[in-house]
C-alpha cells in the first residue's frame, strides 16, 4: 500500500470541505430547471462540441454527424481482401454466432441454447472481458409496490430527451421484472433485506427507487454467473478471437464471420444461419481525449462490421460522460466511482466546499455542470492530468453509520486504498469520464438489424435509451435484449433450411463506395484494440 | 525528469517511471497487450502478475492494474490458470453438504497452510470461506468471498489442487438461488405483467402527445 500524496491546495480545499460537511447533512440541494438543464448541456456537454465531430460522406448514415474518431474507423478499409480466405471450407459451422463475450452475448448465447439451437460466441479477449464486469452500480426495474414500467417508461424517456425508441423502451420497461427474476433464479446474489425485499436505491434521474445491486459488484456478480451458466450449458466459446468482418449470403443477408486470432493472427471462417453482435462500447477510442471506464477491448468494433454490410446507426453523435470518474491519484484516472456512491448521499462540492447541484441529476447533465464548476467558475480542484471536484464521501457514514461504505461500496473503498486514499475519512477527487456508448446499431423490437439475420444486442445497440442513459438502464438492456437476441436469433435460424452461398463482395464494393465519396485513407478497421505508451518518448514522437 | 524505476518484466530490465503501475509500465515498455488485460480497473481478474523485490525472498501478488511498480521488482503475469470447474445443471442440484463432496472433493484435503488466503490480491479470507463449504455454510462463503476477482492465485498456491474461486462461485449461486429468501414482491409484478395488467396502461401512456409526456417528466414526483 502506498501513502496518500495530497497537494497543499488539495488539503487546504478539503478543510472547507470538511467545514461545511455538518451544514450539509439533511440538506437537499435544488434540482435545475428543464431550461437550466438545457442552457447547461448545449453550453458544456462535450456531445455538443461540433468541432470533435465528422459528418459520414458515405454509407447507410452518410450526412449524419459522428465523433471523429469513429468515422475514421466506420470509414476504413476492411483489414481483409476477400481472396484471403477459404470460404467454402469453413472452420465452424453453427445456427447462431455470437459475437461478444460479455453480458449481452452470454444472455444471448444461453437463451438460443435454450431455444435448441446450435450456438457459439466468439470473443477478441476472455469470456467475460467486457464493460457487464465493470458495471458497478446496479440494475433497474420496477418491481416495488410504488412503481410500475409506466414510471420507469416515463424516467427514462425524460432522461433520454425523449429520443428513445418506443418500442425498444416499452420492452425494456415491461420485461425489466422479468430479467432480475431470471438472474435471481440463476443464482445471483442481489442485496436484500431479511425478508427478501430487494434493497433498491435511487440512481441519477429516477423517480423511484428502483436500483437493484449486488453491492457494487453489481455487473461482476451477473457477469460471474452467466459465464459459469454459459459453461455449464456446454455452448462453446472461442476467446482471443476476434470477428473482423461479417459475411453475407449471395441475397445480402448475414450468414457468418471472418474471424482472426489475436495471438496467432490466423484467419478462419465462421458460417452460421444468424449472427448476434454483441461487441459493446468505444470507450477505448479516447473521443475528445477524455479518459475512460471501459474495459480494455471497447473500441466499436460491432459498429464497424455492421456498417460496412449496411446496417444503419442510430444516434451514434450521442456518448455518455459518467460524470464521476476518478480524478486523483493519476494511477485509476478515468476509473468508475459509482452513482451508487451519490445514491448513498455524497454530495458533488467544489474547492470552496460549496454543493453547486444536486447530487443526482441524470449523468449528462451532473458531468456538464462538473465540466461548468471547473471550467468556467474556476472552482475545480488541481490534478496532475487537469481538474477534479470534491465527492464527499465521508456523509455517507455521517448520515447512514459507520461501517456502510465497506458494506455497500467495498470495490471503491479497496480502489483507493490500494494507493493510500481512505474514502471513509477523505473525500475523492472526480470528472467525467468517457463511460457509454448511448447510439449505435439500429434495431427493432425483434432485435434484428436492417440487415436480415443481423442481430444486435447490449451495448452495440442505438435507440433504448435516447441521447442519454440513467444509471442502472444497461444492465437491464443487456438481459432483456441479450435474452430477445437469442431467443429471436434462435428461432430465425430455425426457419432456414440451407445457408446461401458466403461471399465477401461487400468488401469490394464498400472500397468503391469510399473512392466515389473521395475518401483517402490506409486505415484499416475494425480497430480490435488500442495502443499505449503512457508518454514513453520513444515511442509517442513516432 | 519523472522519477524512473527499474524493473524485471518476466526477467529483462526496463526503466520506467515510478508512478506506473505494473500494467502501465508493460506498455511504457513497448508492450502491446493481448493477455494478461482485461478491465484495467480490478475487477476482472484478468492480469494477476507475482512479483518479488531484489533482496527480499517474499513472493507478493497482485493485479497488475492496480499494483504500483518498485524499484528493483522481478514481475510475472499469470494471464491463465488451470483451475478445475465442474458443470451442473443449477436447477436439479440443491444447497447440501453433499454436493460440494460430490463437485468439489479435494476441498476436504486443505492442509490450513493459509497460502490462498496470503496470495489474494482483493485481501479475502480465501482459507476461511473454503472451511465454509466444507461444513455445507454456503451463505457464509458466498459473503466472504463475495468479491473474488476469479484470478486463481490462490489455486496457483494450493498444496491441495483447490480450485478456490469455482467453489465460491459455486457456493454463491446456491445461495441466490436457494438459500437467500425469495422476493415476493418481484415475483407479484412478474405475474402482473405476465397476466397482462400493464398492457393498457403503457398503451395509454406511450400514445400521449409528446407535450404532455414532457410535462409529465418535469413534474413528476419523486420518491424521497
């Protein structure tokens, strides 16, 4: 364990803090207004930053505005021609390939089990190596007495600016009791009172108190359980294997992928009669230089490889700012601190230990004010890699007693204390941090793509949750879709007797189309990975 | 000029700034990572690395993610581990004594060395939740040894070939599914829903003005 290195500015700001602590307690910030909100985000939400954005030349979304960096990957060269593989001898012959090793993939994978089909899942890292496992905070769905899937419709159709999908949010709302029972029933551990009710809290924008945890473990724990399930079920999973392209039929609908080994690098073939993605989020695409809470592997790919066979996106200008991320210490910069730590009553407080907002404000508007406090008032607290604002932990033992944070946050107090930091005497320096995909492939209630026998599920997915996600709103996607992909998956491939013959054309025609668009790039994508040096001269002056 | 330190990536000597941690200071190195990273926030278990300092024979452990470089430190990742995971069907098995002899026998041969329990980089009592499952307390294993990362150090260290982190695994989805008490108001709204009671109601809602479901979303009232 290493000592805590605070600057004198920073401990000079924690005794206002500290200060103004007593008066805080029982207090409740105001919430903003609907104009305020509004007036903030167009101000300060890095979404609204129109120079770190690229409008697509070409392709199904072609005129629609995109954040740079993924335009360059949605509009590169595959990293294969089609002459590169063998597809008429293929590796694997399956119902359904799942690509994706994560919640939704393994939600999936175990549902077109169910459903009798012959299922794979193909995942570029370990099995499980995805953004369920990081997850932290809970999961949603309303199930207590003073709740109903119409209030939850209503919170998050709000949060999302009313943007969201009806049909896909109707689903997600009506079937949210079902998933925590299915999870329930598979053995996760969810925290409850003797009785068995579900201990729930609030998450930023919710009307009730529907977050269901595991701690905050919350995704690790429903992660831990699918893979053992996944296991259990006998479903093979092909891990350190990447899907570099999809492969149609000659009638233009999915019916495989080209795979590679990312340790070997060797090609193989994988036919199958429906393909579900489910390859998550672009954290690791660093938009505008912020840093991230993803995991190691989120950098689009399923957006690319649906892109380049037509599938159209959906609100994929829209990313989600967790506005929590660790400031301080340099070493866990961009890691997630929970909602779940403002659920429990830890105001956001500036360097002069004033609460500037309210503490649960939905997260686009929650990072856009953090953004605001330090920015443009001044009244951030100074880091090695820029600014961070105060979250006060300590009230959460002021109000709830000691002993609550190792109880009900013990990931984030062992965080810190593995560099020195006590959370239960100490506040945390925080900013927002590059956390969620909020666009992505379109889909419709069936989960399938426009492209036929192309499904999409989890984060890969655009449209659930509007511009915007509540906390909590994720977890449940990847079930109740997870489940919907396979199930559907499952049953489409049911109806197909014979696969069509596997061709790649689309490679060559998707080159022609970034020639006529006069795209010029050697870019190859999907990007599969990204690379860090952590300013080792040597290698960043290249 | 940052503060360098020396260290020993699986034996060859780079110099690498102090601050980094272990994972960090692979890819300062030059490394590009495939195994041995996962999360990069510790959870995963994906980057358990040993590691001993010149000079001091006690070998340590940690996430490479989350485990700060020395001066002088000799470090290996463990990206794999071979543990032992039995399959069952969680629907026909049932939280008795029996069933982890039958699963997971070579728990009974722990010899108490404690070795697990020292080795674990998350600080769980690893030692204590497998005498748990030995006595068939599987609630209790499954609280203590809630927050295993599933890296397997502790099996790498085991004279007695336990696969501490599927017996856990195992013990807590007993627990979840069988032992924790049930949820009746969850299972009240699933039926709700299944017997159609919100069809109306959510048709009502969705085929409102979008006016008027904004104005139901800035004056709603929320619970306190």
């Amino acid at each position: 364990m290493s000592d805590a290195l605070y600057t004198n500015e920073m401990l000079e700001s924690i005794k206002k803090v500290e200060a103004s602590r007593p008066s805080r307690i029982g207090f409740e910030p105001r919430r903003m207004t609907a104009d305020e909100k509004e007036a903030l985000l167009a101000k300060f939400h890095p979404d609204y930053r129109k120079e770190n954005f690229e409008t697509l030349a070409m392709g199904p979304n072609k005129g629609e505005r995109v954040p740079e960096e993924l335009a360059s990957l949605l509009q590169a060269h595959s990293r294969i021609k089609a002459k590169d593989v063998d597809l008429k001898n293929p590796d694997y012959d399956v119902d359904v390939l799942v690509i994706g090793g994560g919640g939704a993939g393994s939600s999936a994978a175990i549902m077109a089990h169910e459903n009798g089909a012959d299922v794979m899942i193909v995942t570029k890292l370990r099995h499980g190596d995805a953004n369920t496992m990081m997850a932290e905070g809970g999961i949603q769905a309303a199930d207590k007495e003073n709740d109903s899937p119409m209030i939850h419709y209503v919170d998050a159709l709000g949060g999302g600016h009313f943007k969201n999908v009806p049909e896909l949010l109707y689903k997600l709302v009506t079937e949210g009791p079902g998933a925590v029972k299915w999870l329930n029933d598979l053995g996760v551990m969810f925290d409850k009172e003797a009785d068995g009710t579900m201990i729930t809290t609030h998450g930023g924008g919710t009307s009730r108190k529907r977050m269901h945890a595991a701690k905050d473990y919350s995704g690790a724990e429903i992660m831990r359980v699918l893979r053992d399930e996944v296991i259990n079920r006998g479903i093979p999973v092909v891990d350190f294997t990447a899907a570099i392209e999809l492969i149609l039929d000659e009638n233009g609908k999915a019916a495989g992928a080209v795979l590679k080994n990312m340790e070997t690098g060797e090609l193989l073939v994988a036919r199958a009669k429906t393909v579900v993605i489910a390859t998550g989020g672009a954290g690791r695409l660093h938009y505008q230089g912020f840093p991230t809470s993803n995991h190691y592997g989120a950098t689009a790919d399923g957006l690319v490889l649906a892109y380049r066979v037509g599938a159209p996106l959906l609100y994929a200008y829209t990313l989600q700012y967790h506005p929590t991320g660790v400031a301080f210490p340099a070493q866990i910069f961009g890691a997630l601190v929970t909602e779940k730590v403002r659920s429990l009553g830890a105001m956001l407080i500036n360097s002069e230990g004033e609460a500037f907002m309210h503490p649960l404000e939905t997260r686009d508007v929650s990072a856009a004010s953090i953004i605001r406090e330090c920015n443009e008032r001044g009244k951030g607290i100074q880091t090695q890699n820029g600014y961070g604002i105060w979250l006060d932990t300590p009230m959460i033992e002021a109000i709830h007693g000691a002993g609550t944070i190792e109880k009900r946050i013990p990931a984030m107090l062992r965080m810190f204390l593995k560099y020195g930091y006590d959370m239960r005497e100490k506040p945390i320096l925080v900013y927002p941090t590059l956390h969620y995909q909020n666009g992505g492939i379109k889909i419709g209630a069936d989960g399938m793509s426009d492209v036929e026998n192309l499904f999409v599920a989890g984060e890969a997915v655009g449209g659930i949750h509007g511009e915007n996600r509540l906390m909590g709103n994720s977890l449940l996607d990847i079930i109740v879709f997870g489940r919907n992909a396979g199930i559907n998956a499952a049953a489409k491939a049911k109806t197909i007797d014979k696969t069509g013959k596997l061709t790649l054309d689309h490679i060559k025609r998707f080159d022609e189309e970034l020639k006529a668009a006069g795209i010029k790039t050697d870019k190859v994508s999907p990007q599969l990975l990204p690379r860090y040096t952590h300013g080792n001269p040597k290698y960043e002056a290249k | 000029m940052e503060n360098m330190v020396n260290v020993f990536i699986m034996g060859k000597k780079y110099s690498v700034p102090s601050e980094l941690t272990i994972m960090d200071a692979m890819e300062y190195a030059g490394y590009q990572l495939v195994r041995g990273c996962g999360c990069r926030n510790g959870f995963c278990g994906a980057c358990a690395s040993v590691y001993r300092i010149k000079g001091d024979p006690e070998l340590k452990v940690g996430l490479a993610c989350q485990t700060k470089v020395e001066e002088n430190m000799y470090v290996a990742q463990i990206p794999a581990f071979p543990v032992v995971k039995q399959t069952y069907d969680i629907n026909d098995i049932r939280p008795t004594e029996q069933i982890m002899m039958q699963l997971y026998p070579e728990i009974y041969s722990c010899i108490g060395c404690n070795a697990c329990t020292k080795s674990c980089p998350q600080s769980l009592n690893v030692m204590q939740y497998i005498a748990y499952a030995q006595r068939g307390e599987y609630a209790k294993c499954a609280e203590e040894s809630f927050d295993c990362v599933m890296c397997g150090i502790c099996s790498s260290r085991c004279p007695a070939q336990i696969s501490h982190p599927q017996v856990a695994l195992l013990a807590r989805r007993l627990t979840g599914k069988y032992i924790a008490p049930r949820s009746e108001h969850l299972e009240k709204r699933v039926d709700e829903i299944k017997n159609g009671d919100y069809a109306e109601p959510m048709k009502e809602l969705m085929a409102k003005p979008l006016d008027e479901l904004k104005n139901m979303y800035n004056n709603r009232e929320i619970e306190k």
